[in-house]
C-alpha cells in the first residue's frame, strides 16, 4: 500500500517533463494525484487515442471522457500535483 506522505511531490513543470517522450514516463494528473500510466498500451508514447498527451492535468478531458476516474484509479499513484 502506498501513503500520501511516500508520494513525490510534482509541480506543474515536472509533471510536463514526465510525457511519455523519448523513454521518459508517461503521467497525468488528476485532482490533485499523478497516475503513471507508462505500462498502458493506451498511452504510448505519451499519447492516447490521438487526442490526449501525458504531462498535464487531464481533469476538464477526463468529464468529456466516455469513462470515469475509476479508470486512473487502476493505475499506479505516483504522486501529488502541488
């Protein structure tokens, strides 16, 4: 099990860095925790379905989704957004 307090600490910038590009991990945020999504085949190379990128809140994208949060919430936390 994972604690909040054993989570690392993202700011914006260092969520954009994590892309999935170039064989850096592919992350998102949402409400406030970061999710790697690196190991789904939904998101190589950072991107999914063409209309999405890793690196970025994906929190207004996600309400548009054909899916909820529970989605995100099968994938390993990673972190927090600050």
């Amino acid at each position: 099990m994972t604690f909040l307090a054993e989570l690392k600490k993202f700011t914006v910038k260092e969520l954009e860095e994590c892309n999935g590009k170039n064989g850096k991990p592919a992350y998102v945020a949402y409400q406030g925790k970061v999710y790697d999504l690196s190991q789904s085949g939904l998101w190589r190379s950072g991107e999914h379905m063409g209309m999405h990128q890793a690196g970025k809140d994906v929190a207004e994208e996600l309400e548009l989704a054909p899916h909820g949060k529970e989605v995100l919430e099968r994938m390993k936390l990673v972190g927090t957004l600050v």
